[in-house]
C-alpha cells in the first residue's frame, strides 16, 4: 500500500501565535497616498445582516438582484487629539521626534491616557520650522464609545497614518488637531478596504484545534489529539514549525480587500427591532462591509486604506437591508 502524503494544514503566515498588546489593534504598515487625508477610520462591530443589491461583478448574475451576507459596523466620529512627528535614522529607522497635543482634550480621553489639558501646541511650530529633519507625521485619534450602542467608557487611542508629502502632512495635522473626522472623510462606497482587528480569544488549545493536525489513531500512541514525532533527540531542541499547545485566538489580525457596501449617518436604515444581539442599538453612523471581518461583537475594527488593491469599481446599489 502506497504511504499516505498529507499536505501540512495551516499557514505558516500566522506564526506565531501569540496574545495581541491590547484588545484593539495596532497597523504597522500604511499604503502610499498621494491625498492628505487620514489612512484608516476606526468602528465597532455591531453584528452581521444580509443585503439585497445589484451585482456589478462579471459573472452569470451581473445585473442581478443577488443577496449578500455584510457585517454592521458602527462608526461614530473620531477626534484627532494630536499628532506624531518621526525622524529618520539610518542605523535605527524611524526615531520619534516630538509631539503635539490639543488644548482641549475631551474628557474621556482622560480616562485612557494621561496628557496636559492645556496640551503643547507649541511643539506644533517648532517642527514647522524645521520640516527638513521630519520624515513622516502621524495623527493622534482616539474614538468616542459614548457615542455607541455599547457605551463603553473608555475610548480606544491610536496613531494612523497620513498621505501626501511631509508639508502636505504638517499642514493636514495642523487642521486636524483638535477637529473629528468621519468616516466619509476616509472611505468611499464601493471602494477596498483591509479591516484591522484582534479576533475572538478562544485560551489554550491543543494542536489539533489550534493547527489543525490529523489525530492520530488507536493504535498509535496513548493519546490521539497530540503531534507524533516533534523533533529527533539530538539537537534537542524543537522547530518553531512543530505544532505544540499553546495560545489560540486574541491576535492581530489583518483581512485584505473588504468592500464597502454602504456609508451612512441613519443609523435606521440598517437598525434591527430589539438591536443586535450582545451589541444593542446603533445610535450613530454605520458601514457596511461584505462578508465577515475579525473579532467579537463590540470589538474596534480599523478599516485602512487598501495596501494592494486600490481600484474603486464604484458605488453598490444596495436595494434591500434585512433588519
């Protein structure tokens, strides 16, 4: 009898599995952007519901009324409450330079991070006066739960990043400070998004679960819901590619080329009788996402601009909303 040859499951992509920093995510990596304008936006998952549109995609259906399974997120305004200014260093990268506050600085964001309340705008002038050491700015943003279904009290503070140039970036900062932005100001309907986020933490998980290794039979071993052979005796160390036990769920994770169904400040239009379920009512703007993106109900999820994909086929025409 020929040898079983059973292709290895799970990607490689995803080591290693680890815990994420915090319960929202962080972005390492922005697209390039010729427009001054804020790269993602955050929201929080509401729940999923279903649509009715016309299908605008090649294929037996185009021109259709087709359904199509979305995710509810919720996208109040965001406040810009600073902004970071980066050097360049050839021998250590990206080195922070300085900072800039606002001078009014909303009360729940007290709660999340501690800052002058008269902020320091004056590090604001001092980096417009000398443009040439700065290589990059990036706003400060935290969101404003108080104004959600959930209500959670704490708001969420992160650094996004800017398109355009360094000038076009301090002059953008410097507009921004102290200003929201909505979601209309990042994204376009129909357009490509990668939604950001931690998803569902699901503790310590054997193997098979967590890898997705074949149990091995009766006859093998013991215990069935273990990897065989880890690794010969000498060296006795273990590969970082062996399947072992350990953290599953709670990471960072990035889904690439989202559409954007629908942006609107109604939250009516997508509102289910009795809210959704672990979630509530929606009580400000909304975005709708085709498909699933990562994380729990009540979970921020950063929608960014796409990093490979950065066609707009245009706006969807959605007919119908399940509520």
């Amino acid at each position: 009898m020929a040898d079983v040859n059973v292709p290895r499951s799970g990607s490689l992509g995803y080591k290693p599995k680890v815990r994420a920093d915090r319960v929202y995510p962080d972005i390492d990596n922005w697209p390039e952007a010729d427009e001054p304008a804020p790269l993602d936006f955050p929201t929080y998952k509401a729940g999923m519901t279903r649509v009715l549109h016309v299908d605008d995609t090649e294929g037996a259906t185009q021109g259709q009324e087709v359904a199509t399974p979305v995710t509810v997120l919720e996208a109040p305004p965001a406040r810009v409450y600073g902004a970071r200014f980066y050097t360049y260093d050839p021998n250590h990268g990206k080195q922070v330079m300085t900072e800039a506050w606002t001078e009014s600085p909303s009360p729940e964001l007290q709660r999340a991070t501690d800052i002058p309340k008269d902020g320091n705008l004056g590090n604001l002038e001092d980096a417009k006066n000398q443009p040439g050491e700065i290589d990059e700015v990036r706003l400060l943003v935290h969101t404003q739960p108080q104004m959600t279904g959930h209500g959670h009290p704490v708001p969420a503070n992160f650094e996004t990043g800017l398109g355009g140039d360094t000038e076009q970036q301090l002059e953008t900062a410097e507009d921004l400070i102290g200003t929201q932005i909505s979601p209309q100001d990042v994204l376009d309907e129909g357009q490509y998004t990668d939604a950001v986020a931690v998803t569902k933490g699901k503790g310590m998980e054997g193997p098979v679960k967590r890898h997705g290794v074949t149990k091995l039979g009766h006859k093998t071993q013991k215990k069935r819901r273990k990897a065989g052979n880890v690794g010969p005796w000498h060296p006795d160390t273990l590969s970082w590619k062996i399947p072992l036990p350990g953290q599953e769920g709670f990471h960072n994770r990035t889904e690439i080329n989202k559409r954007v169904f629908d942006i609107g400040d109604s939250p009516e239009r997508v509102q289910r009788d009795g809210g959704y379920k672990h979630y509530g009512e929606l009580e400000s703007g909304y975005i709708l996402v085709k498909g699933s993106v990562p994380g729990t109900t009540k979970r921020l999820v950063r929608l960014r601009q796409p990093i490979r994909k950065d066609e707009n086929p245009g706006q969807v025409e959605v007919t119908h909303v399940d509520t």
